[in-house]
C-alpha cells in the first residue's frame, strides 16, 4: 500500500532486502557503518544513474527514506553520513542499541530469543540465486557470540557491548542535517518512546 501511494504521487521507489535477510545473501550486521550503510550508499549511486530519478546534482538524487525498525535505524544511520538524504521518516528506531537490548545492564532476553530466532529463519528462507546456486543469509559471527553470552552469563563481555554498542546511531547524529519525522509508539518494548525521545533531542540540538 505504501509503494502504490508514492507510485501514484510520482515517486520512483526503490525497496531492497538489507544483507542476510530476505533475497539478499551475505551477512547481518545490524546496520553497521562499514556494511549496510555501504550498501545504502551504493545503491543511492546506482539511483543517481537511473534517468527516471530527479537530480539535485550529479550523483545526488534527490530521496528521502521511510521504514520500520531496522529500517528506521538505517535512515539514521546512513542521514548521518550522506548528505545526500533529503529526508527521512524513521519508525520505531533506536538511539542506543545497548540500551534497548541491554538497559541498565539487563538483557531483555525474551526480545533477544524472538529476534534471534525469528532472524535466523528469515535470512535462510529465500535467499539470493546466482550462478553458484542460492546463498542464503547469515548473521554475523558477533551476533551469535552475544546470543549464547545472554543465555549462559546473563551478560555480555566487554567486546560484545562494544561491538553492538557501535551500531548505536547516537555515536553519528551529529553529522545528521536531513530534516526528520521521528515516528515512535509507547506500546514498544524492544525500542521505547524513550529512544525517539533520545533521537529528537540530538537531531534537534543541532537545529534540524
């Protein structure tokens, strides 16, 4: 319904499986710098390349993002690092990773099973298909090392924290200057009001 409501508004839109989910292969890393926001970027060149696509320059269409969730932190994510987003709408996401899955050093470990789980079947259940046959996705080694620390200690070692820690889009807001509709419901357990609340006050701080 979404897709059909911008079509008809004349937006071309581009939808994607983010890496070791649905039809993409390769490995999750819950929104990383150095893996989905890549991948982001990259496909906002590939847009920029498509003549149907308005262009406020060479190489920056002009865009804007919407989504849920691991969709939701991905627009903050990739706004705080490509100035070519022109706006973005960002359901319940998160500010801090650790704090939504770990606050006050308690790990919600009923989230933390039905994510797991419920990622596992999604990133095996498709797949890409290419020459070499399907490659179904995977999560990323760290992923599981946090799962079986939750389970067996109740905790994480330091470089777990730190590696989820990393996946936090407070650490990169203050590069954000796209303007931003914060979409954040008080009915939410894994990623509360009160990280949209955290989100709002630091891209506002900077007068976005």
């Amino acid at each position: 319904g979404t897709v059909k409501d911008l079509l008809d508004r004349g937006y071309a839109v581009l939808t994607w499986d983010q890496r070791g989910f649905g039809e993409s292969g390769g490995e999750a890393n819950i929104d990383a710098q150095d893996y989905e926001v890549r991948d982001v970027r990259g496909l906002i060149d590939l847009m920029a390349r498509r003549p149907e696509v308005l262009l406020d320059h060479p190489g920056d269409p002009r865009m804007g993002m919407i989504g849920a969730s691991y969709a939701g932190g991905i627009q903050l994510m990739v706004a705080a690092v490509d100035r070519r987003v022109d706006a973005i709408v960002p359901e319940i996401a998160w500010h801090s990773l650790t704090q939504s899955l770990k606050p006050n050093g308690v790990l919600k470990l009923g989230w933390g099973n039905l994510l797991y789980s419920a990622g596992i079947a999604t990133g095996s259940t498709l797949g890409l298909t290419s020459s070499h046959g399907p490659e179904t996705g995977v999560y990323a080694p760290q992923i599981h090392q946090g799962y079986a620390e939750g389970v067996a200690l109740n905790d994480w070692t330091t470089a777990t924290f730190a590696w989820f820690d990393a996946r936090s889009p407070f650490h990169y807001l203050s590069g954000l200057r796209a303007p931003t509709l914060l979409v954040q419901g008080t009915v939410d357990t894994l990623f509360p009001l009160d990280e949209g609340i955290a989100n709002f006050s630091a891209i506002a701080a900077k007068g976005v």
